[in-house]
C-alpha cells in the first residue's frame, strides 16, 4: 500500500480502480492500517539499519508477519531474502547477461507477454511514457533467463517481476535488485518452481489438497465429489505468487512473510483462502460453481483486509511443519508423474 490516502481512479501503485471497489471499506481499512504501520516503520529502521543481511529470528519472523512499511521493504526484502549480499558478491553480473548475445526465442516469448503484463497498471500500459516500467521488466526478464538456462523465462515470472518493480521502482539501481530478487526466489526461496515443466507448482498443488484434508475433511470430500482438480484451484496462486491474484497490499503482506520464511508460507495463504470460504464451498453443487466461487473470493472483502488475511495465516491455520509438507511431497509424487 502507499503510505497514503487519496481518492482517485488509481491505486498507490498505479492500478486502475475498478467502478464497483467498496471505496467506504477500503477507506476505513486505510485509516486503521496507515498509524500501525507508522509505528512499524520505526522499529523496522532500527532492525535494518546500516546492513547488508538481516539474522533469522523470532523478532524479525514477528515483525515480517506484523507487516513491513513500504518505505522500508525494498531494503527489508533484500537483506531479509539474501539478494543483497548476493548483488554485493556479483557487481557486474546483470549489466553482463544484458550485454551477451540474446537468445532470440526467449526475447519473443519475454516480449509477447510484456504486454499481458498487468495491462491496468499505469506504469505497464504502455512503453511510450517517461514512467513506463515494461523496458525495465524486459530487461529483468532477459537477464533471468540467461543467468538460468535451464529455466530460461516460465509463465508468470512477468507478475512476479512486475510487481516486484512496482515496489522497488524509487530505489537506486532498481533494476538490478529486481534481478536478484527475482533470481534469489528462482533458485533459493522457490528451487523447481520456476520449471518449464511446472512439476513442483503441480506436485504443491496435490500437497495442498492433503493439507485441506487434514486442516478441514469436510471441505476436501465435497471438492472431491465435485471431481475439481487441485490444480485448477491453486495453480495461478502459485505460479505468480498470488500477484494478479489477491489485492495488492495483500500480497505483498503475503511476500513479507515469504522472502523471511520460505515457500510454506503459499500454502498458509492457500488454506486461508479455501478454508475462509467454507460455507460457501459447501453450498457449491458442481464444478463450475466452485471456480466461480474462488474467482470471486480471491477479490472479496476478507481479502482486501490484510492485517485480518495475515493473522488467520498463522491464529487461524495454526500449525504446518515443514516435516509433514515434505512427508506429503512424497507421498504425492506418484499423483503428478
């Protein structure tokens, strides 16, 4: 969120404001959420400070999950993911996969989807402006996919690095923190998700119904009677990390947490969002309906309120050791070979 509140047609981050957005809630919400994240903003200063890299602790896990202000999350998410001390180890890395040889069948698969990125947003309408952030993710999105080849560019990298972008645009040398941001998720927070194959997004999806099993039977029989993949559920919340998914703040509250915990912080998200709608999941009577539901909820009023999202991640929730997610991985591999 911008540190600010301002009625306009669009957002703090430069997305358009659609005629039916509940200006009322979100305006009582604002005027709630701005003075604790004020407050925030001090303690953060003083946990960042001068460094490069910040320690895993339960100090800085309980003030990830409390929200980090705007201000301070650029610098936040790179000491808090590593990046930075990673930039700070390969100075001239990005500037040298911008200046090889492009691979020419990943600069046409970037550039088709440069313009399916976040078409609402003012900063990716168009590449004619002085704002215009699509060279920029052009740029990012190259340099990605030489720097990992076995990877080169997947679907829904552009989200991801869009919206990271949006985030780090008023920082120094943004470009290239958005590289290791991006690259940093790729092969130390996410390894595998960003596949062609997409085996490990899938492999979560299959883990992410036997966690609805677990934390809520009644909810994983009657999906399953309703013969609803998994995948058709979830795959877009993991493939972009729910950008272009849930409302901004949201997601980048749901970052917060990811860039200091790890992956399994997708799955709490996930079950929030599934296990919030119970009810409504209950009533559905077919396949069709059940789609329709999430497409909607994803956007609803819980949603929008992030401070409520992100305590029912961890109150609501409530236990998820890594150990059963990985003992599921295995037992759901077989489903997705």
């Amino acid at each position: 969120m911008s540190d600010k509140i301002a009625q306009s047609d669009i957002d703090g981050y430069g997305f358009n404001i659609s005629k039916s957005f509940e200006h009322t809630v979100y305006s009582e919400f604002v005027s709630e959420y701005l003075p604790v994240m004020t407050r925030r903003a001090r303690r953060w200063q003083q946990v960042i400070g001068n460094k490069n890299s910040i320690a895993k602790s339960g100090t800085v896990k309980r003030f990830c999950r409390k929200g980090i202000p705007s201000a301070e999350r650029p610098k936040a998410w790179m000491c808090l993911s590593g990046a930075n001390e990673r930039m700070k180890n390969n100075p001239h890395l990005y500037q040298q996969m911008l200046e090889m040889d492009h691979n020419k069948e990943l600069v046409d698969t970037i550039t088709l989807d440069i313009h399916r990125t976040f078409p609402d947003n003012r900063y990716f309408a168009s590449n004619q402006s002085a704002t215009s952030l699509q060279k920029p993710l052009f740029n990012i999105l190259i340099a990605v996919g030489h720097r990992n080849r076995t990877i080169g560019y997947c679907q829904g990298m552009n989200f991801v690095a869009g919206l990271l972008l949006l985030v780090m645009k008023s920082e120094d040398s943004y470009e290239e923190k958005v590289f290791w941001l991006m690259d940093t998720l790729i092969n130390n927070i996410l390894p595998e998700y960003f596949h062609p194959d997409m085996h490990a997004v899938k492999l979560d999806q299959e883990v992410l119904g036997e966690l609805v099993r677990w934390k809520a039977p009644d909810i994983y029989h009657h999906l399953e009677l309703q013969g609803l993949s998994w995948c058709l559920i979830g795959m877009k919340w993991f493939i972009c990390l729910f950008a272009d998914v849930l409302p901004v703040d949201t997601v980048l509250r749901i970052w917060d947490c990811l860039f200091n915990e790890g992956q399994k912080i997708l799955m709490r998200a996930s079950l929030v969002i599934i296990l919030s709608n119970r009810d409504k999941i209950l009533r559905c009577t077919n396949f069709s309906e059940v789609t329709d539901l999430f497409k909607e909820t994803v956007l609803g009023k819980e949603s929008l309120h992030c401070h409520s999202f992100l305590h029912s991640m961890f109150k609501d929730i409530g236990s998820l050791p890594m150990a059963r997610i990985n003992k599921l991985r295995r037992l759901c591999e077989s489903k997705v070979v």
